[in-house]
C-alpha cells in the first residue's frame, strides 16, 4: 500500500492501514478511541439538546393550600393542583454554552483521531521495510542503547 493511500483510507476509517502493516494494536487503540469519541460526542449531543430545549422551563416547587382544610387548591377547570411557587431551570446561558464547548471538543477529539490516524499510517507506509531493531540493555555501570540495522 502507498504511503498516500495509507494516509486516505486510515483518515477515513482510523486504523485501517495499520491492520494491513500487521499493526494490530494501533489499529485496535484508533478504533476505540474512534467508538468511544463517537459514543461521548453523542451523548454531549444529547444533553445540550436537552439544555437548549429546556432554557425557560420551570418546576413546580408548592401548590396553594387551603388554610381550612389544609389539602392543595384544585382548578376547577383542569381538576390539577394550582402552583404557587416555581424553582427556575437549572439550563441557564453559562450550562447551554459548557454543553455546546463539551460536545464541540469531542468532535474535535474525532477530527483529532482521524489525522493522527492518518499520520501514523502515512508514517508506517514509507518505514514498512525498514527492518532496524533499536532497545535499551541493562550494563553493570550503566544503561546502554544499542540499534542494529540489516542492509541487502
């Protein structure tokens, strides 16, 4: 595969590319990362839908009461209890706007994972020949690196 095709097919399903270099476990982390920033940015989705439809909502907090009897006043109209007091929304304009910026940063966490995807796939296209073997070794005084490298 050429590193350019590497780079499209990896920035369009992450980790594609790097099953076909035998890259197993970067395929596997790019394609977590993809389903559980899908998953995150669905639910950030679903919540500031809630927060923006819900911005002017209130909630009941207590009903008028009848000094007499002491139970709650019914409308003889809707035969329901009549409100007295309310407790505002708890979406206000700050809680809408931290929904929006927390989905906008999962799908920058997509956009994110879909490049570095890419990179690296475009990255291990031009090394796949490249047969160097680099470590660390411990030496009784000191640490060690050592790289060997095979030449046709």
């Amino acid at each position: 595969m050429s590193p350019r095709r590497a780079f499209l097919t990896s920035l369009l399903i992450p980790g594609y590319a790097q099953t076909v270099f035998g890259r197993d476990r970067a395929a596997m982390l790019f394609a977590v990362i993809e389903i559980g920033s899908i998953g995150m940015a669905r639910k950030a989705a679903l919540d500031l839908a809630e927060a923006k439809g819900l911005p002017r909502d209130s909630v009941v907090a207590t009903y008028k009461v009848d000094p007499n009897t002491g139970l709650a006043t019914i409308d003889p109209k809707t035969g329901l209890p009549v409100p007295d007091t309310y407790i505002a929304s708890r979406f206000t304009a700050d809680r809408i706007k931290a929904r929006r910026t927390h989905y906008e940063d999962w799908i920058a966490a997509i956009v994110f994972n879909h490049l570095f995807s890419g990179a690296d796939a475009y990255v291990a296209a031009n090394l796949w020949d490249f047969k160097a073997n680099i470590g660390v070794v411990a030496a009784p005084r000191s640490p060690g690196v050592y790289a060997s490298l095979r030449f046709k």
